[in-house]
C-alpha cells in the first residue's frame, strides 16, 4: 500500500473477527515499534503482549471504570498494553519525552498492522492503577496507551457505531487551521 493511502484509510477498528493474528505478522508489527525514533534514542518504550482473546477478556475486566467504555476491546484476538519506562526519559525544555516516543512507537505499530490489514484502536479510557496491579507492571513504569488488534469485522455493532459517532473519528481540522508558514519577511 503506498504511504499516504495507507495513512488516509487507516480508521479505529472497535469490531474484529476472532481470527488470531499469525505470530510472524505480530512481529513484524512490534518490529516497527522497536524501530521508531526516540529523544537521544533512550527507547523508553516497553509493551506487554496480549497474544489470544481469553487473555484480553481478563484485561477488559481489570480496567478500571473508565475503561468500561471500551467493552468493545473483549473481541479482540490481541491487544497491546504500551508502557514507558521514566528511567528512560529525556526531559528537554522541562517537558518529558517517554510519552511522545512512546506514542510514535505504538503509531508506527498501528500502521504496520493496517498495511497487513489489521485493525485497532488507539485506547487512553482505562484506569492506569488497577492495569498495572493486574498486569504487574513495574513501578517505574507507565501505561500510556491500549491497542486492542484484530481483522476487522464488516458489520458493526450498535454500541460500536456510536461510539465512532461520539468519539467524531473521522472528523479532521483542514490544513489551514492547523499550519501557519513562518516567513523572515513577517519579522
């Protein structure tokens, strides 16, 4: 798939088939995360692999109350708990860079998974403390994102198509809301 199509096409997949996910393809997925750019290469990002749906069945009940939300994610054949290790972090103009690398990380991810047909849901509504309790996550560690992954599913629920409309997925700003050209002539 050429770059811009496959950025363009790419949506949130909230239904999938049961279908795992063949062990080479979910490698090669987390190989694209193991190969995103990171703030002086310190590479914070750590993920725990949720390789069939029984165990995501466990993780969706272990989410807290906002993750309740996202009882669509009990479908999934996969799911990927993206975490960062602080002791990794670069702190530059006292901001903190584990969240960003993080977050270019699981994206790269997300892509991989779309080229090979794949579909997911980038999930922040979850309960940090009762994951990490659930999942043992060291202390030092942070949950940043829920990536459930999965063939997606060509009918969608009730709950799952008001869930896009609520969420406005597919809503973007145009370009002219969200670029301004510096020009030395404006000085």
């Amino acid at each position: 798939m050429e770059f811009m199509e496959l950025v363009t096409s790419r949506h949130s997949v909230r239904n999938y088939l049961p279908d795992p996910i063949p062990k080479e393809v979910l490698a090669e997925i987390l190989e694209a995360g193991r190969l995103a750019p990171s703030a002086q290469n310190r590479q914070p990002w750590r993920y725990l692999v949720l390789s069939n749906n029984e165990q995501v069945k466990k993780l969706a009940l272990n989410c807290g109350l906002i993750g309740l939300s996202n009882i669509f994610i009990r479908s999934a054949p996969c799911l990927i708990v993206a975490c960062a290790d602080t002791s990794k972090n670069v702190r530059i103009n006292q901001q903190d860079y584990y969240l960003v690398d993080t977050a270019i990380s699981l994206q790269q991810m997300a892509l991989a998974a779309w080229n090979r047909g794949i579909g997911s849901c980038w999930l922040a509504a979850f309960s940090e403390k009762p994951v990490k309790k659930y999942l043992g996550i060291p202390a030092k560690w942070r949950v940043v994102a829920l990536l459930p992954l999965g063939y997606p599913a060509e009918s969608k629920t009730m709950y799952t198509k008001a869930m896009s409309f609520f969420a406005g997925s597919k809503d973007r700003l145009p370009l002219d809301k969200i670029v301004s050209y510096f020009s030395q002539e404006d000085q």
